[in-house]
C-alpha cells in the first residue's frame, strides 16, 4: 500500500460548468489538492461523454473550458494531475481487463444505466454498450492510478460501490493488487436548481455559470422558484420547502443567514430582496473565479492544451506502471 493518499475524480464534459459542479464538487476538489498531503488526479471524462455526446467539436472545445475552469477555482496543475481521459490509453485496457470480472447483471441493475435506458427507449433512440459499460470504465479510471479516496457526488455512489467490488474482486483472484477505495464525501453536497427541481444541472434554465456576470446572476435570481404558497409580500413564507432559501444555507452566513430565514417566516422580508442578498453573494463567489479565468485566457488559447499534454504524460506514467501489473498477472502480458 502507498503510504500518500491518492484521491481521484473526473467531470463528464457536457456544457459549461455551473454553480452545482462547484459548490458540489469543484471547492472541494481544489482544498484536496491545498493540503499537500494527497496525490490528486482530476480528469475530464471525455470517453465517458461518448456514451451521450456525438458532436466532437463540442467535445473539444468542452473539454478545454473544463480544464480553465479547474485552475480558476484553485486547482494548481503543477500540484495536481490534470488530464483528459483519453490522453492515457491504458485506461482503455484496464477497461477491458476489469469488464471481464464484472458482472452484467450488476451493470443492468446500475441506476444510472436504468435512467439512461428507459429515456432512451421511450425517444426510441439506441441504447449503446457504452451506457452499460460506463461503470466499468470509470472503475478503470479509479484503479489505475489506484486511487484510495473518491471525491463524488452521491449520484456516482453506486458506481462506486461497484469499483470496490472489483478491486476486491481482483485482489482475491490474482493476488493484492488494488487499494479499495472510499468514498470522500465531504463537503459534497447537492445544490437545488433554480427552477425548484432538487438538483442543479439537470434541466437546462435552473443553473447559475460560473461565467455569468453579476447581471445575469440578479436576473437569473428574480426568475428563481420559491415557497409557491408564498403569493403576495405579505404572506409569511416556509424556508424549508423554498430552493432559494436551500441556495442560502449553502451560499450565506452569520447574521444575513439568519436575517433571511427569520424574515421570511413573518413576511418580514420579501422575496425580492431575499433573491437581491444571494445574488450578490453568488457574484462574490463568482468573481474572483471569473478574474482568474481572464488571467489565464490572456495567456492564449494553447494554455489548456499545454496543460493538459503535461498531466496527460504524469497520469499516463502512473497509470501504465499498474496496468502492466495487472496484465501481467492475468497472463496477458504485452510480448
Ligand atoms: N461519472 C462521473 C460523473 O458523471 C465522472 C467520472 C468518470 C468519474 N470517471 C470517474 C468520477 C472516476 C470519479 C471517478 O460525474
């Protein structure tokens, strides 16, 4: 066993990044990577978008916003890995190596491959292999760099579970191998979307970018959903089922917290200024994020290339030293 953690995680690129990725993963992907303690590898997924995306312009250009948008929330590349999944082939590999100890019952009974499959079939659209596999690729990226702590959001929980599985199963079969890795929940966290669904993200109008102006943000903010029982100014309001106030207790503090809560349950402050409060709050997040992301952009347009070429080669250098491991002890070594 190595005696550094090694923690791993990877975003799907699809569109821009969103208020959810970061207070949900992002932040704390950046305070494990400050801490000088941990190995840390963050990637951008983009074999995994495979299994949604066709367009491979998008795919590009996506690919090359995320990585700005990991160094301008704090993740220093020179401290962490940063590279794409498709830079390290032998991810690919490993893929296939541990699909051969996977069950497919356990991959047919995955939520998310259960989710994917039905909205599929009823657009009668195909139903790609890809979607099926997706947990075992992401298994393989885990392993690879045999990462021990997996910072993700709950709904890759299952995947999760599924890589420890493997590891496991490996382990026994051929021999101690593969740390088990745990999850890293931490500050991990579930940001409602603005338009009253439980989860930011996954509707197309109920984000906040981390490129929006503080403009867009009050905008954004005023068309927000709130307590629906709330009708006029005067009506008292009930925080507990209103999304701006769930956005609050992730975003405000202290007294204004406090103020926000208090008020809305007398009507003593209306929603209008209780939206005006968090979006200035969110711009604050925003800015210096947004300033940053400026610095690098006048560094032109090679800088996320150039990144991504040197994490590519450190990954690829760690990864390839396990898969020959792994290769060699189920007998098919490279002759
Ligand atoms: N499936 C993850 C998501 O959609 C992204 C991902 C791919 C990932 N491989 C991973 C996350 C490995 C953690 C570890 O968010």
């Amino acid at each position: 066993m190595k005696n550094k953690d090694v923690v791993l995680s990877g975003i799907r690129a699809t569109g821009s990044l969103h208020l959810g990725n970061y207070l949900g993963a992002m932040k704390f992907f950046a305070q494990l990577s400050q801490d000088g303690t941990k190995d840390c590898f963050f990637f951008i997924a983009n074999l995994h978008t495979l299994t949604t995306k066709t367009d491979p312009e998008d795919i590009k250009r996506d690919l090359k916003e995320i990585v700005l948008d990991y160094v301008s929330i704090g993740i220093d590349p020179n401290v962490a890995t940063i590279f794409a999944q498709s830079s390290v082939p032998e991810t690919c590999e490993l893929n296939w190596l541990l699909g051969c100890l996977a069950s497919m019952g356990d991959l047919e009974r995955m939520p998310h491959f259960k989710d994917k499959k039905d909205k599929k079939e009823a657009k009668r659209e195909m139903v790609n292999a890809g979607l099926l596999t997706y947990p075992v690729l992401m298994a393989a990226d885990i392993l690879g760099p045999q990462a021990n702590l997996v910072p993700v959001g709950e709904d890759q929980y299952p995947h999760v579970e599924l890589t420890r599985e493997l590891a496991r199963r490996f382990n026994t079969i051929y021999g101690e191998t593969f740390p088990v890795p745990d999850l890293l929940s931490g500050e991990a966290i579930r940001v409602p979307g603005l338009d009253g669904t439980e989860k930011m993200g996954k509707s197309d109008y109920n984000t906040i970018d981390l490129s929006d102006s503080s403009d867009v943000v009050r905008k954004k903010m005023a068309k927000a959903m709130t307590d629906p029982s709330r009708k006029k100014r005067s009506d008292p309001g009930n925080p507990s089922v209103c999304n701006v106030y769930a956005l609050h207790t992730l975003i405000s503090s202290g007294e204004e917290l406090k103020e926000v809560l208090d008020g809305c349950k007398v009507a003593g402050i209306g929603c209008v200024d209780c939206k005006n409060i968090i979006a200035k709050n969110i711009t604050n997040i925003l800015m210096p994020i947004q300033q940053k992301r400026a610095e690098l952009a006048a560094k032109g347009p090679d800088l996320p290339l150039e990144i991504l070429h040197e994490g590519g080669k450190r990954a690829r250098r760690t990864i390839s030293v396990t898969v020959n491991e792994v290769k060699d002890k189920m007998g098919v070594p490279s002759y």
